[in-house]
C-alpha cells in the first residue's frame, strides 16, 4: 500500500506545481532578524525539484517592526500597514536574492481579499500567475497588508495559501507551520498528545481538535485557520502536507525521514474551477435561512427558489455572496440573483407570483445552482 510518504516524495519531486506557505515564525527570528540561512537552505531545496514553485510568504510586518525599531505589535492599523510597507520591501529583497542566487527570478504578487473575491479580477490574478510560472519565475505572494483594512482581509495567510494553490491548480501545498501538525490536544500544553498523521476527511470532529488560534510572537495563523486552508485546498483536488520547518534547514527531506507531519488528503473529485472559486469566498454581504425542504432540495442538485428561504439577514446587491442556512446551520453559500430589498418581498412566493409583486417577472432561482457551493460537497 503506498504510504502519504511516498505520496508527498513523488509530487515535490515531480513536474507539478508546488505551493509553499510559510509562516512569520519560520522567517524571522526571536530579535525580529530574517532567518537568511534557513531561507536559502528552503530555496536550494525547492530548486532541485523539476516542477514549478509558488511561495506564500508572511513576515513583511514582523520584518518592519524590526526595521521600525518597534518591541511589541503595532497598536493601531495605519502603524500595522506601515510596517507591512517598510518590511515587504526587505522581504521581496530577501527572496530575490535567494532564487538570484540559483539564477532563478523571483516576482513580488501582492493580493487582497477582494482581487479574488471578485471574479475579474480573479481571473486577472490567475492570467498573472500562470504567465509568470510559465516563463519559469517563481511568484513570491502575500496579503497586501499596506492597503487591507479588517473587513477586507484573509485573516492570514493559511487561507491566502490555499486560495493561491486553488488559483494556480497546484497539486500539493506544503505547509510549514511552527508545529509538526494536528495533534489530539494542544501540544504545548499536553506533551504527550498524540499527532494526527493523516485526516481523509476534515469533519467536525477534525474541527473541533483546532481549538483556538495562538499567539505565536509573529504570525496569526493558528490550527483553525490551517484547518480552514486545508478545507480550501483539499477541495480542488490538491492534498496538504502540514509540517513543521523551525529547526530544520530542509523540512521536505525531515517529513521523509521521519513522517512527522500531518497529510490532507484531496477530495476524490475534485471541484470545477468555478465551484472552487465559491468554495474558497470568504466575504458575506447576507444571510438566508432555509426550510428543510430547501436544503434537501439543493442537496440533490437544484437551485435555491424564492419559496424555500423563510428569513433574510442583511442588505446586499445583486451578484453579492450570501451565505445559505438550514434548521441545523450553515450549509453553503452563493451569489444572488436579486438585492436584498427585492428578495424581502418574495420570500416565500411563488416564481409565478413575482411579476405582480415586483413589477417585473423576476430572474428566476433566488440562487443558481451554477452560483452556489455546498460545504458538503
């Protein structure tokens, strides 16, 4: 039986496309100085293998605390976005200097919430990318910190990463981590808790082992949000090594010594480009409350009709994300087809009903099934 080792040793050393998320942690050090032997090292690594790299870095506000002359975490946002604008400079300087070392280029891509929230510009994001892998540069990404503000983030670049892997159809996503992966309870704490070597399907119960996030110094990832990056990129049919890369100055040949790591594995069937697109959305503008009915209804396939949804929560636009709620929670998410004030005076109704409600005979579903994701898909 071939072992998820085996497994990750075939695809890092294959033609297919690698990402690599790595945390603040594992790039800077305990005086806020980048880790410039453990970078190289990284990067020596990643140019012996035959296919193409993406690299999601963090640091650029752990570096600009340091250049800053800052001791603690920046106070307020404005000082966070400048630090984020002195330290991307060091960073993208740092990587250059890494892949110029093996004469290879590397590009700075800087990304916020809404360039993939959107669809045009997805798909500009998307064009970029893939020119840049095929002309043999390697794309260095982050969250675009200096312009972001907290409603327009992805919170962290766990799920920045699995959206990246997502836009770029990469086949597996390296994720190095301060920590050798999932364990049954909180390693720090427990010692003797028990690592999770591989998780087939991330249920509930997988969920509910994350916990809370931790403050580790410089990143705000914790297992949460690794687990929802697992959750984004697994669905594209792209499997999820999260392992640990502190001491190490080749976390790839430790996980194959050793084992130590946690494997996502992919869905057996993996989601249209479209449906991961849904899938990896993170800004809501609403929320609609279904009937039983409803949710059975889009479980085997059909599109939200105005009939099934018994509440409405918020005020959003046509095209804009909402997420879908049963009896018994959220169940998926997709774009409407209406504004909130117009689907106010039809919930419930018939499709038959909504030209003398409206004035106009309506767009049909309340939801397209083409526009929506379930979470259980």
């Amino acid at each position: 039986m071939t072992s998820t080792r085996d497994i990750f040793d075939k695809t890092v050393n294959s033609t297919s496309t690698l990402a690599v998320k790595i945390g603040s942690s594992l790039l800077i050090d305990g005086r806020g100085e980048p880790r410039l032997d453990w970078i190289h090292a990284l990067t020596a690594r990643l140019v012996a293998r035959a296919g193409p790299v993406v690299i999601v870095s963090s640091g650029a506000i752990g570096l600009g605390r340091q250049t800053l002359g800052l001791a603690g975490r920046p106070q307020s946002l404005a000082e966070a976005q400048a630090c984020a604008a002195v330290g991307q400079v060091r960073l993208a300087q740092i990587w250059a200097e890494a892949w110029s070392a093996h004469k290879r280029v590397a590009a700075q891509v800087l990304l916020t919430l809404d360039d993939l929230e959107q669809r045009g510009r997805y798909l500009n994001a998307r064009n970029t990318l893939e020119t840049l892998i095929e002309r043999g540069v390697v794309p260095i990404v982050n969250e675009n910190d200096t312009v972001a503000t907290g409603e327009i983030r992805f919170g962290d670049n766990d799920r920045l990463g699995a959206r990246v892997a997502q836009l770029v159809g990469a086949e597996l996503m390296l994720l190095l981590s301060d920590v050798d992966g999932l364990f049954e309870a909180n390693p720090r704490t427990s010692p003797e808790a028990r690592l999770i070597r591989e998780v087939g399907e991330i249920t509930p119960e997988i969920e509910a082992l994350a916990g809370q996030a931790e403050d580790t110094g410089f990143g705000t990832g914790g297992m949460v949000s690794k687990l929802a990056a697992a959750r984004i990129a697994t669905a594209a049919g792209c499997p999820v090594l999260l392992t640990s890369g502190v001491d190490e100055t080749d976390p790839i040949a430790r996980y194959l010594e050793t084992g130590r790591g946690t494997w996502f594995a992919a869905t057996g069937k993996p989601l249209a480009r479209r449906k991961q697109w849904l899938r990896g959305m993170q800004r809501h503008a609403g929320e609609l409350h279904l009937d039983d009915g409803a949710v059975q209804a889009l479980a085997e396939g059909a599109s939200l009709l105005a009939r099934g949804v018994n509440g409405i929560k918020g005020e959003f636009a046509r095209g804009e994300l909402i997420r879908l709620s049963g009896p018994d929670g959220p169940v998926g998410q997709g774009l409407s087809a209406y504004r909130s004030e117009e689907l106010a005076r039809i919930v419930g109704r018939h499709t038959s009903e909504f030209e003398s409600i409206l004035g106009y005979p309506g767009r049909g579903p309340v939801v397209h099934r083409d526009d929506l994701i379930l979470f259980k898909q």
